[in-house]
C-alpha cells in the first residue's frame, strides 16, 4: 500500500485538505500554470528524516521537489512590518526562488477565488459611493514622483519607504477603498527610486473627474497625501515650477511606459512611448491648475484576460531575482501580504485510485507529458535510468514525482475532484468575504464538460 502527498495542480505545493461542504459550483480554472508535480511518497517513510543528497537538492532546485518550508520568523515578509525593523542578516536584496514560490501561491489562490460565483456579488461602499465587487482583481502601482530620501548612510531609505509610505496606504486601501486581500512587492527603478505593486482585491475608480473634484482620482490623491507629509510633493513641485519658469518648456526626450494587450500573443507588452505635445501641454495646465500638488504617481488597472493574469502579475511581483544586475538592491522586506489570505494554503488530498486514472489516462492520451521521476538515497533520476540501471530492489524509492502541465492535468482531472478542490477554495473565500457581506448563490449551473472545454 502506498500513501501519498500530493502537490496540486494549484501550485505544486503541499498544503492541507478541508472536508468539502458545498460541492454545487464547480470552479472555472485558468491555464496559467505551466508544469506542476505530484510527489508520492512510500507509507511509514518521512521524507523530513531522510539526509538529502546532491543529486536532491539539484532536483529541488529544478523545482521538481516541492519541500516544506518552515513557517517565516516574527514579522518575516509580514503584512505588517516589525518595529525598528533593518534589513535581516542573510537578506541579499533580492527574490530567491523559495520567496518567489511563496508569492506564486498567493497570487493563484487570489486568481482561483476571484473565479467562484460568490466573487461577482457586490455590495455598497459608501465611503466611494459606488458598488464594488466582492473580488475583483485589480492591479495597482504606486511611485514616486522626486528623488527617494536617503539615509544617514546615503543610501536610499527603503525602510523609511516601507514604514512610512507604503503602511498608511495599506490602512488606507482596507479602510477606505474596500481592500480584503492584497499582495504587494517593492522594486527598484532604473533610476533607482524605490515603487511598489500591488495586487489588490477592489474595483476602484480612480479616473479624473472634471465635474466632481472630490470624486477625481481618490487613490492618486490617498497616495499623494501621504507623500505630501515626507517632502515628496514639494520637492516635485519645485522641480516643476522651476522648468517651467519661463511658461510650458516641451521635452522633446520625455517618454512613459504603456502597456498594452497584444491580441496575437495573449499577453500585456510593456514599451516606452514618447509623449506627445498635446500630452504634455495637458499635463502642465494640469499640474499649473493643481499648483503641483496631484502628480500622477498611480496606476491602477483590470487585467483583461483571465488566462494570462499569474503570468502578468509574477512578471512584476517576482521579477526581482537578482538577474539584473544594474538595479540595486531593496533593503529589508521585499513582500508581503494580507494576513487573511496568507492563512490560506495551498490544497492537498491524498492520492488514491481516482487522481492516479487520472495520471495514466494523460500519460496514455498524451505520450511524453507526464514525467516520471524517483527519489532515491543515490538521487534523483528518471524512471527509464533507474530501470536501466537496475536498481529495483537495490536501492530503495524515497519518492516519485510526476511532473506535467496543469492545463493538460484539468482536461483529464475527475469530477469529484474539481468539486472538492472548488469547495475548499470556496470555504477559504468565505472566511476572508464574510457571510454579512456575501451569500451565495442559489444556482451556479458550470458542468465538468463545459470546464473541459475551456481547454480544447
């Protein structure tokens, strides 16, 4: 008998399983994830107490074995950053794969929720005056628009930034704007100005209002308030003042980035345009007629397709992994997130009969996706070389790990457990949206078949 972990087809990582209570809406699951593994383990065999060889942590490191790892430390990459908080001892600056991991996670289980029906409810918030939906996935980034204060040191003030700009605007965004779940990241321009992105769970309208002022970019101006309190408005509104001393100055060499929607591809392309007269005439009468006060230091949009929203998140929030190396480094935390949706792990069942048909059914449909490989004392390796070198009975197998794509896996996946899959992520939705603010639907008529072919 053989008693098995399974690491899902969620994110790859072992978490634990909840008893389903509600199985009536399946979950429409987008193809984002692009290899996933499952990894088996012999009943009685802890792989916690085996000593890992070479060859194991050169597989971990190819993201074929998915370890556990240990809870963080008091404040470790906590929503809330810890008082007098430096940069910890062993912090180079950047992401490792481990953390990267981490945030992948909570983006899927943020992506997975934002699909149950129950997320396009809405519900009043009367300090915007208008109607949000319970999750909603928005993108959000926040710069800033003078040099970055620096420390006693000289060196740029990330902490400073971290505890004093990016903390009030967290409040604010729960407080004010309706956020629940968030996940933010902080980088570093080319120019070397710290930013933050955000991954937040609100609608929120923050387009210009010629009519009602007090409507008019809300977030811009939440942000720009607290900017306005360390020196950042001023500095920006002197730099202004004084280009523009003689009248509007036009620069000819002035460009922002845009992202768009590429059709062909699937995916947002991010590229440098120039800005043009007529832009930039609008942004002086802007700015001469708001005496500097509201510079644009926010963007905020929708992502517009599903099936590409982790892969364009994860391009922002874990692209700081040290491979450019002409960007410094961030000092101290480099993420965080809500503590709601950090208590929310990723799923885990046991691997019986039902999801091991599933495996060979995708092995034997689709020769070559599933891949095989096995943990053992000597290493990892695949199954043709451990068969080659016959092992069997030799050396013994400490794990197996299937490795394939998720969106092949969800074609094959059984009915019953797509519906215990959905309905731990629903429970996971209504511990974080509680049942005051939304109820369920009574109806919700997605079938296996339609789900299927989603991925035809």
């Amino acid at each position: 008998m053989v008693n098995v972990s399974v690491a899902t087809p969620l994110t790859g990582r072992p978490a634990r399983w909840r008893e389903p209570q509600d199985h009536s809406a399946p979950l429409r699951l987008p193809a984002t994830v692009k290899c996933n593994s499952m990894v088996v383990h012999p009943a009685g065999l802890s792989r916690r107490g085996v000593e890992r060889t070479d060859a194991q942590r050169a597989a971990a490191s190819r993201n074929l074995l998915h370890q556990p790892t240990p809870p963080p430390a008091a404040g470790e990459d906590a929503e809330q950053l810890p008082v007098g908080a430096t940069s910890r001892p062993g912090r180079n600056g950047y992401m490792s794969k481990a953390t990267r991991a981490k945030v992948k996670t909570l983006v899927d289980t943020i992506i997975f929720m934002e699909q149950l029906p129950e997320a396009k409810l809405q519900t009043m918030n009367d300090k915007l005056g208008y109607k949000q939906q319970a999750c909603y996935l928005t993108f959000v980034t926040l710069t800033l628009p003078s040099a970055q204060l620096r420390n006693a040191a000289g060196e740029y003030d990330d902490e400073h930034a971290k505890r004093y700009l990016l903390r009030p605007m967290i409040e604010r965004l729960k407080y004010k704007f309706g956020v629940q779940a968030f996940i933010w990241v902080s980088e570093p321009q080319e120019a070397g100005n710290i930013h933050f992105h955000l991954l937040i769970d609100k609608y929120i309208d923050n387009r210009k209002d010629s009519e009602n002022e007090a409507k008019s970019q809300q977030l811009t101006k939440a942000w720009n308030e607290i900017l306005a309190g360390h020196g950042y408005i001023a500095a920006y509104a002197a730099t202004q003042r004084s280009r523009h001393a003689q009248g509007f100055a036009y620069d000819s060499t002035q460009t922002k980035l845009v992202e768009a929607f590429d059709e062909a591809s699937g995916r947002y392309v991010t590229s440098a345009e120039h800005v043009s007269f007529t832009d930039q005439v609008e942004a002086y009468a802007y700015g001469e007629a708001t005496n500097w006060q509201n510079p644009n230091t926010v963007d905020i949009h929708r992502l517009k397709s599903q099936n590409n929203i982790k892969g364009y998140i994860c391009k922002y929030l874990t692209k700081n992994d040290g491979t450019d190396t002409s960007r410094r480094k961030i000092s101290g935390n480099l993420w965080g997130a809500a503590d709601v949706l950090r208590d929310v792990k990723a799923y885990k069942e046991e691997f019986g009969d039902e999801l091991r048909e599933a495996i060979a059914l995708l092995s034997a449909t689709r020769p070559g996706a599933v891949r095989v490989s096995l943990v053992t004392p000597v290493g990892t390796m695949s199954l043709q070389e451990y068969e080659d070198n016959e092992l069997a009975g030799q050396v013994p197998v400490l794990a197996t790990i299937y490795t394939y794509s998720q969106a092949l896996f969800w074609k094959f996946a059984p009915p019953g457990f797509r519906k215990r899959f959905t309905s731990y992520y629903r429970e996971a939705f209504r511990r974080i949206y509680t049942p005051s603010r939304v109820a369920a639907p009574s109806v919700y008529t997605k079938t296996v078949n339609e789900l299927s072919a989603c991925y035809a």
